[in-house]
C-alpha cells in the first residue's frame, strides 16, 4: 500500500530577523527621544478659562436681570442684591454656602455660580457694581449699569 501526503507544512527560508543591533539602536533612539517629549508636552501647557468663563456667564445672567429690573435693593451690607422686575416677581441673589443662587419672590433655587468664598455688591451713582471672590483666592469684579433710575 502506498502513502499519499496530504498534509504538508511549508517553511519560509526568511534569513533576515530582527537582530540584537536594531533592537539597541530602537532603544537608544527611545531614550533620546522621551527627554524631548516631555520638554514638549511642558512647553504646550494648555491654561483652561472654565472659571472664568463661568464668572463672565454669571455677570451676564445678573445683567439680563437688571436689564428687566424696575428696581434694585442692596441688602444684608451689600451680601444679597433684591431686584424688582417689570411682571413684579422679586428676584434675589446672595451667597449660600460656596454658591451663588438666585431666588424668585423668596423661593426657588437656581444656581449661578459655584466655588464662590465671597460676593459684595456696592452701590454706585450710575447702578451697582459685583466684587466676587471663588475659593481658590481669583478676584472678579463688574460694574452692571442700571439704566432706569
């Protein structure tokens, strides 16, 4: 009886592999790159205004506010500002806790700005003017024009 092969296995003659010199050359050029990486990622210090644009926001929303206010009242030395608004609802911004919040006729919270140490309004001839301090010592300060006096 005569044996037929069927099942054969075919070998590669790949003579050139991955020798001891490219791998110390690879390591060498890796440990004089990582130096320089590093002084590059440093270099490109991304600065991130999230704090600051959150503040800008709440100096927006509280000019949005005044610009519907018929009235204003300085309150608790100048700690909480009372606006009256044009449809008569009162609207009130203090400090509570770390956060900024604005109460509507007394009730209600609505959070304007959080990491707040402190808030100072002071009045002004022309309308008032916001002192705040966030937590991490940053000062801000808006003067917000009111116009119907």
């Amino acid at each position: 009886m005569k044996q037929k092969r069927s099942v054969y296995m075919v070998f590669l003659k790949n003579d050139r592999g991955f020798t001891m010199i490219q791998s110390l050359l690879a390591v060498s050029f890796l440990a004089l790159c990582l130096p320089l990486l590093s002084t590059i990622l440093k270099s490109s210090d991304v600065s991130f205004y999230e704090q600051d644009l959150s503040v800008q926001q709440f100096f927006t929303f509280v000019q949005d506010d005044v610009k519907q206010a018929i009235s204003y009242e300085l309150k608790d030395t100048g700690r909480i500002i009372q606006l009256n608004l044009l449809s008569g609802i009162s609207s009130t911004l203090e400090l509570y806790g770390s956060l900024i919040r604005r109460r509507v006729n007394g009730t209600g919270h609505e959070i304007y700005l959080r990491d707040v140490e402190a808030i100072h309004f002071r009045p002004l001839d022309y309308g008032f003017s916001i002192s705040v301090t966030m937590v991490d010592g940053e000062n801000y300060e808006k003067t917000i024009v009111f116009y119907n006096k």
